[in-house]
C-alpha cells in the first residue's frame, strides 16, 4: 500500500468515530497526525502486560479482549471491546503501566493507534474533539462501575440479565420491545465478565429460555421483551 493509499485509509479509519467524524483533509494535513493503521489477526496480542505505555486504540472492527492473569495463573476478562469504542492509556498519563492484555477476540480486528503526545496534540487544537472525548470516556468508566456494583450487590442471574441488557444497548439492537444480541461470546467468557461459573451461567440462560423470557439460537439471543427483563434485573437479590 502507497502512502497515499495508507492515508486515505487512516483518515477513513477515522471518520468512522464520533470524536473526529468533522475532520477534513486539510485538517488531518494541517495536524500533522503520526497515527498507525493497526491490523491484528483472530488471537494475536495487540499487547502483553506493562507493555502498552502511552497508546490510545479506537476500534474500527471486530472485538478486543481485555483482561489479566491473575495469581493462580487463571485468567481473568475485564472487558470486551467492541466496534466504536476506546481501550489503552484512557488516563492520557505518560507511562503509566497497566497490568492487562488487549487480545484480538473472535474475529481480525482493524485499529488506530495514537501515541499520548499525538492524542493530546489533536484535542489541544480541536477542543470539540476534547468534549467528545470526554463524554465517550465518561460513558465507559459508568458502564465498568456499574459491573462492579452489579457484582457486588447482585445475584448471579440479575448479573447475567444486566450483561445482556447491556449488549442490546451497546450494540443497538432493540425494536418493538425486542431485542437480537449476537452470541459472540461464549458461556465462559460471559462467566468470567459477570464473576459467576460456566455451568452457573448455562444453567440460567437454559432456564429464562424455559421461562419464555429469551430465545436461543446458534447466531443470535432474543430478548423478547425487553422491558420486562430489563425490569427483572434491576431488582437487587
């Protein structure tokens, strides 16, 4: 790919984002952006623990696993990335060691990466950018603690009945009080996402299908209706 060719790709990379949708060529020129176009196939690291130190990714396509290996040598998901969404060095502090790993998950992903001083360069002048930025990240730091104080004050089922809720939402998929989440993750990951067993969360989905609550598929969950199940899991066990 010609360099050309490598910038107008950047630049469409980028577009694909609330935060820089209004750039224009001559912007992008003007700033003088050094980003990297990051491409990482099915199961390779985008990077290893204390390894991603001033980087910023946005994530074009696919999914993105986060997580760490803890002490026993198990390992633990924090978070799954996906389309649209941020994931690195969100405190834009210079060298500030994280001990997680960011894993292309399921499919090949298509990233940009930003190096903090870039990032920073980029709000500075466009301070729009800033404020988006802002809400974005506002968004997701409310998404992680309120998977805290689900785990912290919800029963299993109320846990796994947010995470679903939470997928139909992020992936905008509810229509006439229903709702389609593609099953990309697996009964194990959700598990690990909710803090609970495979078995555990087998066993519920089994019984809320059961229950007429949802519908499974080999592609697809249907939440068929999606205020009452909303509803169900608000209530704290």
């Amino acid at each position: 790919m010609n360099d050309s060719n490598s910038c107008d790709s950047a630049l469409l990379l980028l577009r694909g984002f609330d935060i820089f949708q209004h750039i224009t060529e001559e912007e992008y020129e003007q700033l003088g952006l050094v980003h990297n176009y990051v491409e990482a196939a099915n199961g390779e690291y985008i990077y290893f623990p204390h390894q991603n130190r001033n980087k910023l990714y946005f994530t074009k396509d696919g999914f993105i696993k986060l997580g760490y290996i803890d002490e026993a040598g198990n390992e633990v998901i924090k978070e799954i990335i996906q389309k649209g969404e941020v994931f690195g060095q969100l405190t834009l502090e210079r060298n500030n060691a994280q001990d997680e790993f960011a894993q292309a998950y399921k499919s090949d992903v298509s990233l940009c990466a930003f190096t903090m001083e870039d990032f920073v360069r980029i709000l500075q002048r466009r301070p729009e950018m800033a404020i988006a930025f802002s809400f974005h990240l506002g968004n997701k730091l409310r998404k992680v603690e309120n998977r805290l104080l689900n785990i912290l004050n919800k029963d299993v089922k109320s846990r796994l009945v947010q995470l679903l809720i939470q997928l139909a939402v992020d992936n905008n998929s509810i229509k006439e009080n229903k709702a389609v989440i593609a099953k990309f993750l697996t009964h194990d990951d959700i598990a690990k996402l909710i803090g609970s067993s495979r078995q555990t969360v087998t066993t519920s989905l089994n019984q809320f299908e059961k229950q007429g609550l949802i519908t499974i598929s080999k592609k697809d969950i249907t939440i068929n209706d999606f205020v009452g199940f909303k509803k169900m899991g608000e209530s704290t066990q």
